[in-house]
C-alpha cells in the first residue's frame, strides 16, 4: 500500500507545499530571516463541525500557493481524524489553494490545518520606475468582471468620474485611492468582512463596509479604469510594529483577525499594495476611536497604505467566485473563512452555535 493510501485508510491526510520564487523579489531575497527582514509564522486553524447530518463537508483556505515580494509559503499541514482531506490547487492564476475535507456520518467532524509562511514587509517606491515585465495574461485576468466586482454601468461611470483629468495609470490609481478615503467609512455592523457588492454600495449611495467591501471597491473602479486590480484575502498574524492598535492582531488568538487587502498593477512599477479599507479603520478604531481624517495618525496610515504594505499579515488567494470542490451549494463570493456543509446545505460560517473555528499565529524565532 502506497503511504498516501496508508493515510487516506486511517482517516488522516497532509501534505506539504515548496513553492518555487516567482515575481518581482526584493534584492535580499537569498539572505535568512532574520538578516533579510523575512518573518516565520506558523498558523493553525481548527474547525468542527457541531451538528453534523450525513456526510459532512469542510474547506479552508490554504496560504498562497505561490510566492510573492511578501510572502513565501512554506507549507500546508492538515489532519482530518476518521475522514479523508486533500489539497486542491482550484485556481492557479488566482493562486487558490483549498483543503477539502470530508467525514461519513457518525464521525465527528474536526479539520485541522497548520500553514507556515514567511513574510516581509513590502513597499514599491513610487519614485523609481522599474518597468518590469509584465505577464500579460494576469494583467488580462485581473481586468475581468465577475459576480460582485463589475465593470460597467454605474462602476464605470464612477470610475471615469473620479480619474478625470488623471494622464498616468499612477494618477488613476492615486484619485480611486483618495475618493474611496474620502467617501467611505468602516461600519461596525457589518457582518464579518462584508460582501463586497460594489455595484450595490454605488447604486444606493451606502459605501459603509468593512475591508471585503472597500477594497473590493477600490479593484472595480481601478479595473473600470483599464488598471489590473485584485483583492488578497488573508489573515492579520501578529500586532502591528507601526503603533497602530487597530491594524494588528492582539494576540496569538486571531479567529476574527481575517483581512482583504489589494493590490493594482502600473506599468513602471509593477504590482503595487494598496489598503483604504485599513484608512478607514484607523479612523474608526485607534484610539480613543472616531479620528477626522486631519488626523496626524490618520494621515501616517493614509500616505504609507498606497505603496506599502505591513506584512502582520498572511495572504490566503486572490480568488471571486470559488467553486468548492465537492460541494453540492453555490459558490461563494470569496474564499477567507472556513466553509461547510451536511446533508441539510450550507452552514453560516460566523454562527458559532453550529460551526466552531478557532485560529491561532504565532511567530517562529
């Protein structure tokens, strides 16, 4: 018997990804970590299901199956005891990776993953071109419309607004940025990350949201603009190194840290990280909370999040409209929570009461 089979048979699968360098690397990409400013963070999501019926289904995202400036996963370890896990590269342009689980009635169901990274802070100077070469079909890629993010009517209409009088991509990029401070605000109560309907925040004029919302926002209207754009969906790792309360995680406990944050590609510098949601958030959450955007803290986060990013933070996929393997449900908008289902449908990945998940992070010396 192969050992993979051996595993299966046991109720018990893992595996471990080394994923090959691609795109643009910072110069001390070769150096340790702790020369070459890369951090190590290993983070374990554990997930049960509490009231199962029948077979029941369980998927979590795993960390970027590709590498980055930012981040470089090293793996992604899992164990289904009494049912049977894989990994499925679903997207490859959207470096998708999912944990698939899957438990016969009468077992309980417990999915267990441990991804551990590397990441490193990130920041493209806006003031040195580098002209690098650009893969045409992703910047093909991350122009498409999809269910949540379109690019036509009221986005369109929008997006030509805003960059009017704009002559470069980085003017283009730079005016969404500062409308979509100015006009949006963080809304506590909002569930999860939000949803990231921007053709219904426009059309209602309510541009309230969390990070899912406002950033989804800020990649329609740069792709409605003719500027590649793509949300990254992850989770905050560690606290922040910058001061900021509200942009970290308080402990090695980060259930309800997930984050979106997104990046736009211009011609002479690449892939460029930008971050309004997180604007957005200081102003609500810093203390003593409800800062104006004059400031000073507001203004620090406002100028560093076009262009940079703090890398507290672990991506899992830049991917809309997953399709989850196996399942027999719609797919969902984006891929950041723990996913289920019985033979009853879907479970609400926030309700507690029938779906548990805790995540820890902690950082490896």
């Amino acid at each position: 018997m192969k050992r993979r089979d051996f595993l299966r048979s046991v109720g018990v699968a893992s595996a471990a990804l080394a994923l090959p360098k691609t795109g643009r690397l910072f110069a001390d990409d070769a150096t340790s970590a702790a020369t070459g400013g890369w951090r190590t963070f290993e983070i374990t999501t554990r997930v049960q299901v509490l009231s199962p019926s029948g077979e029941t289904r369980v998927w979590l995202p795993a960390a970027l199956v590709r590498s980055t400036p930012f981040q470089r996963t090293l793996s992604n370890k899992f164990e289904a005891v009494g049912g049977t896990a894989h990994l499925v590269e679903a997207d490859k342009a959207d470096a998708l990776g999912i944990v698939a689980a899957t438990f016969p009635s009468g077992v309980p169901p417990v999915l267990t993953l441990t991804s551990r990274v590397q990441t490193k802070d990130y920041a493209v100077a806006l003031s040195a071109p580098e002209r690098p070469k650009a893969d045409h079909a992703e910047l093909v890629h991350c122009l498409q419309p999809n269910k949540l993010i379109p690019v036509d009517g009221i986005v369109k209409e929008t997006a030509t607004e805003i960059t009017k009088g704009a002559t470069t991509d980085v003017d283009k990029a730079r005016a969404i940025y500062e409308w979509i401070v100015e006009n949006t605000f963080r809304d506590p109560k909002t569930r999860g990350c939000g949803i990231g309907d921007i053709r219904f925040m426009l059309e209602t004029k309510d541009l309230g949201g969390k990070c899912a919302d406002i950033n989804a926002l800020y990649v329609g209207l740069a792709r409605a603009s003719g500027l590649p754009a793509r949300d990254i969906y992850g989770i905050r790792t560690a606290k922040s190194e910058l001061g900021y309360k509200s942009l970290g995680a308080s402990s090695e406990t980060v259930t309800g840290a997930q984050h979106c944050r997104a990046e736009v590609y211009l011609s002479d510098y690449g892939w460029v990280p930008v971050d309004p949601a997180d604007v957005r958030k200081v102003v609500l959450e810093e203390p003593p909370g409800n800062r104006p955007l004059d400031d000073g803290m507001v203004k620090k986060a406002r100028a560093r999040l076009f262009g940079s990013w703090e890398m507290n933070w672990m991506a899992f996929n830049f991917a809309h409209d997953v399709a989850l393997p196996g399942s027999s449900g719609k797919p969902v908008g984006y891929l950041m929570y723990p996913q289920a289902e019985t033979s009853d449908g879907r479970l609400d990945s926030l309700d507690a009461k029938s779906f548990q998940y805790d995540i820890t992070s902690k950082e490896i010396a």
